[in-house]
C-alpha cells in the first residue's frame, strides 16, 4: 500500500533524508519503521489502559481511607496542642 504525504517542509525532507542514510535506510523503509513503531506502541498503551484503569480505581479507596485517617489525626493532633498552650 502506498502513502503520499504532502505537508513536509524542504527542511523536514532533508533531515529525514539525513535519518535514513544514518539507518542505511531508504526513506521509504525509514517512514514505514517510524510509522510501524508509532502504531506498535499506541497499540500497547490501547492494550494495557485497562488494566490501568482497574488498579487505579483499586487505589483510590484505600487513598479516600487513608486520606481521612489522617485528617482525623490532624484533628486530634490540633485539639491536644490547642488544650496544652
């Protein structure tokens, strides 16, 4: 399948050329790796958001818990300190 792109700069060609020669790649080939790489990793991300997702939402309980645990402390702490002045 073939891919036409039309919005590079002269500037872009040239360092996508430069990119190529350092890969000893043919331009083609180095835009077919830069897209494949692209599409691999948002293929990963898309795979693992879910589960992502379930440990978080196992987290945020046990934060909201531990969250008012330690605002009663505070509040305990604030009610002995102001007692003791």
């Amino acid at each position: 399948m073939s891919i036409l792109i039309r919005s590079l700069t002269d500037e872009q060609l040239v360092n996508l050329d430069l990119l190529a020669k350092e890969n000893k790649l043919s331009r083609d080939k180095l835009i077919s790796k830069i897209i494949g790489e692209y599409l691999d990793g948002k293929n990963f991300l898309a795979a693992h958001r879910t589960f992502f997702k379930e440990e978080v939402a196992k987290i945020i309980p046990a934060l909201e818990k531990n969250n008012q645990v330690m605002e009663r402390a505070l509040n305990i702490l604030d009610k002995e300190s102001s007692h003791g002045d």
